[in-house]
C-alpha cells in the first residue's frame, strides 16, 4: 500500500492517485443499489434492492476485485466519470470531490470513524433486499432524499 497524501481530499479528482481516489469512497453501498430510471423524464428513483454481490449486513461488495466477471455491468468509476452519472447520489463521495465539494463531515477521511456513514443514515446497510429474492425491480422503487437534486 501506498502513501496518501496529505490535503488530497481537497486536490481536483484528476490529480489523486488511484489508491487516494479508491480511499475517497466512504463505504456506503449506494452504488451497489439497483436504480430504475423513468424513461421520459431520465429521472434516477433508488429502489430497496442491492446488487447480488453486495453483503447486506456490511454495505461492501463480497468481491470487488473480481466484481465485473459477476456483474458485467457494474460500472468502474473513474475520475472522468462522476461527475456525468447522474445515478450517483448527491452524498457520494465520488460525485461531490467531481462537483467541487467538500466530503461530508460524517466521511471517514475527516471523522476517522468507518462507521459515521452509517450512522449518518447514509449507508444502505439494512436498508435493502438481495436482488435474487426481490422479483420486479419496479416494485421496489423508493424515495431517497440524497438522489432528489
């Protein structure tokens, strides 16, 4: 493992390393949940169903090096990326460093607990079902302040 380091919470995401732009993710699983999106408006709407590699009691993927061979459309996000996915939520550490906003003072980097997002309410950690036991990804649309901006 490499070094962090310091301030580059606060550099522009295209000058971090790999290892500080995998350190920004705070962990909290948002991006492991199925969203649908409304074919006429392009509108994002969360639902209560995650992705079958997620752990549901840990909001971590069970293989994340391997993830893409399971799930071929998991998407890598890349700095070039954030900011232009609109499913991202608006609390996701990806898509605030690409808008030019600070981490949340819950994120880990700042509060040195792994375990603020969760508190935070931000983490899906027992929050949702297993993909394999949900049916109609339709059904289980829910609203979700952090995805309304």
């Amino acid at each position: 493992m490499g070094t962090l380091r310091p301030g580059f919470i606060d550099m522009p995401i295209e000058a971090l390393t790999r290892e500080e732009w995998e350190a920004l993710c705070d962990g909290c699983g948002q991006c492991c949940r199925h969203k649908v999106e409304d074919e006429d408006t392009g509108r994002v709407w969360p639902t209560n169903v995650g992705c079958r590699l997620l752990d549901l009691k840990t909001a971590q993927c069970k293989d994340y090096r391997n993830r893409r061979k399971y799930v071929p459309d998991c998407v890598q996000l890349t700095p070039a990326l954030a900011g232009s996915l609109n499913w991202l939520p608006a609390t996701c550490a990806y898509r605030r460093r690409a808008d030019g906003k600070p981490l949340p003072e819950w994120h880990y980097l700042l509060s040195g607990d792994r375990e603020a997002v969760h508190r935070a309410g931000v983490g899906v950690r027992g929050k949702l079902l297993h993909e394999d036991l949900a049916g109609p990804i339709e059904n289980h649309i829910v609203w979700d302040e952090a995805y309304d901006d």
